[in-house]
C-alpha cells in the first residue's frame, strides 16, 4: 500500500516539490554558511519524493543550543511560508474522503518544514 500511495503522490506532485527542495539545498551549499540549512532541504527532498512508510522523530543527539537557533533562522528565512504551503495543501486534501492519506503526508511534512534541525526521518515499523 505504502508503494501506491507513494506512486501516487509522486505522479501528483511529489516529484516537483522534491526538485525544489533540491536545488534549493543545491543553492544553499554554494555558500559556507549556507550548507546545515542545504543539508536539510536535501533531508526535506528525500521524505518528499517518498513520504509514505516514513516517520519523523526527534534526534535527541541532534538537539541543543545550535539547533534552536538553527531553527529560529530556519523560521525567519523561510520555514513559516513553507509550513504554511504544507498546512494548507493538507487541509484541501482533507475535504475529500479519498485525499486524506496525501493530507496526512503534508501534516507530516509541515513538522519537519517547520523545525527540521534535530530531527531524524526513519522507516516506519
């Protein structure tokens, strides 16, 4: 099922917003500073091209003082409008009976756009 779903959202979408997310890490990486915040547009990239059978959770290894404010300039440059992309797309998806398992993936997506240094995506069981 988790094949379906993600051949599905690939044909619909995924693709595309995974190439975004790409070159925005590829354009990201060009500068010194740039390179944590391309590294988890590469993170974002990959969940996106693939989302189901995915899962994110919390790195606890990952988590301290530079990830706050790695997050909170994440937030400022960006995160909020693409969060706010991911809410909205999942809330279309779920008027529908049949959209909601693609809402589901946005509601997953908007966790990791909105705070993606100290998380892990991992396969679910």
């Amino acid at each position: 099922m988790n094949f379906l779903g993600n051949l599905i959202w690939l044909i619909f979408g995924g693709f595309f917003a995974a190439l975004g997310y790409f070159f925005g890490g590829i354009i990201l990486c060009l500068t010194i500073i740039g390179i944590p915040f391309g590294l988890q547009c590469f993170k974002l990239a990959g969940l996106v091209l693939w989302p189901f059978g995915k899962k994110v959770v919390s790195d606890s290894s990952q988590s301290g003082c530079l990830s706050v404010l790695a997050n909170i300039i994440w937030i400022i440059f960006g995160g909020i409008e693409v969060a706010l992309t991911h809410l909205i797309m999942g809330a279309f998806l779920y008027i529908t009976i049949i959209g909601i398992p693609w809402g589901r993936q946005h509601f997953k997506l908007l966790e990791i756009s909105l705070l993606p240094f100290g998380k892990r995506v991992v396969d679910a069981p």
